[in-house]
C-alpha cells in the first residue's frame, strides 16, 4: 500500500493502454441528454481511449507521465474522464483485486528481474483497439536477473 509511485506508473500505463477502449451500455428509458432523446434499447459506447488520450484534460497526451496521478493532481481532474476500469454502479467488480494483483505481481518481478529493450522490442509499441486493446506484434524483453536479488533457494 506505501508504492505510491507504483500505483501512479500503473495508473498511467492504464490511461495509455486501457483494457477496455471503450464501454457499452443500453439505455433502459428514453433519456434527454444536452437536447438529443436517445431511445430505449439504444447502445451507448463511452470511449474511455479517445477520453484518456483527449489533450483537453491530458496534456501531451501520447507521453508516459506517471506523475499526472500524484494525489494533488488526481483531486483536481475531474473523475469522468479517467475510466481503466469503468464507473458508478456497473464498474469493474474486480477492480480492487486488479490493482492488488498488479502491484504484487511487479514488485516481485522487480525484485528479482530488470526488464531490458532489445533488438527486436517494438518502440514505440503499436497497439490494436479493435476489441480488447492488444499489441500489433508480439512484446519481446529481456530479463535480467538482479545481482543483489534475494533468492528463495
């Protein structure tokens, strides 16, 4: 719980490459929005990609700064527009069990490993938004071991 900075690089990888590009739902009543009546049955998509790359509310929006989700910055946006794992009543139900997976998981990688480019890593990585956001080709790293690393032997 004390990686703050971990959870803000989480967060921000999240903000750049989103499971979910974008969210669905059916409207269940005709709704009046901003003027417009969208009928009943009517899908709706929120598209949390175009949302966390918008330079309105991201500036420089393509670059990796895990500062953005710094406590002070995280209470001056507005919460609608960050959306890794949804919002309101039908969010993610594993969300929290995510982030704690995630964190977990790079720290113990991170402990005994270093992750290196190689020749054949793709940067900038290319992703596919059709569906679940993927990359175009496959994510080839070296892994390092640490040195000083604690072994469990």
């Amino acid at each position: 719980m004390q990686l703050e900075y971990m959870e803000m690089v989480i967060s921000e990888t999240l903000r750049l490459f989103p499971a979910a590009p974008r969210i669905d739902r059916v409207c269940k009543k005709d709704v009046l929005l901003n003027g417009v009546t969208v009928p009943k049955g009517t899908v709706v998509m929120v598209p949390a990609y175009v949302l966390h790359h918008d330079p309105a509310y991201w500036p420089e929006p393509e670059e990796f700064r895990p500062e953005r989700f710094s406590k002070e910055n995280r209470e001056s946006r507005d919460p609608n527009i960050y959306l890794p794992f949804g919002m309101g009543p039908r969010n993610c139900l594993g969300l929290r069990f995510a982030q704690l997976i995630m964190k977990m998981a790079l720290t113990s990688l991170l402990q005994h490993m270093t992750l290196v480019p190689c020749k054949e890593t793709q940067i900038p990585l290319e992703v596919d938004v059709k569906g679940p956001m993927h990359p175009k080709k496959p994510v080839i790293l070296k892994f390092v071991p640490r040195v000083n690393a604690v072994s469990k032997e």
